[in-house]
C-alpha cells in the first residue's frame, strides 16, 4: 500500500476544506440557532473549533508530505490536467 498518491493528496485538501466549512457553520449554529439547552450551544463550539484548527494542521502535513525528499518521484505521474481543467 502506497500512502503518498496523487489521490491521497487531493483527498487531504479537501478533507481540509471539509473541516474549515464544518468548523465555521457549527460555530454559527452555536451563537445563532441552537437553544441553550444542556450545554449544546458549548458542545457545538468546542466540535467547531476542533474543526477549525484540524483543517490547516491537514493541510499543512498534506503540504509537508509533498516536499518531503522522495516524495517528487512518487508524485511525478499526477495528472494535473484534471484538476486544471484543461
């Protein structure tokens, strides 16, 4: 099993953005819409802010994974044109 792949590395960042998302609106449910009953609005922002600080500590190993030495040989047959669009 290989862990460095070029879908490992796209699913990183979007497993980050996944979480910045979450974060944010579970942070905004807690101060708007979620009523202050046993502890949710607080349950709700410790998962946001859980959330908000887990995406770029995935995104930055994400980043570190692909500027590791070695790694350049492994990540050479990526097919750019897919995420590109071209």
């Amino acid at each position: 099993m290989r862990l460095l792949t070029c879908q490992t590395m796209r699913d990183g960042v979007m497993v980050s953005a996944a979480f910045l998302v979450i974060g944010g609106v579970l942070i905004y449910a807690a101060a708007r819409f979620l009523p202050a009953v046993a502890s949710l609005p607080l349950i709700a922002n410790v998962l946001g802010i859980i959330c908000l600080l887990l995406a770029p500590i995935i995104l930055i190993s994400t980043f570190l994974a692909t500027v590791w030495p070695g790694s350049k040989k492994k990540l050479e047959q990526c097919d750019r044109s897919a995420v590109c669009g071209h």
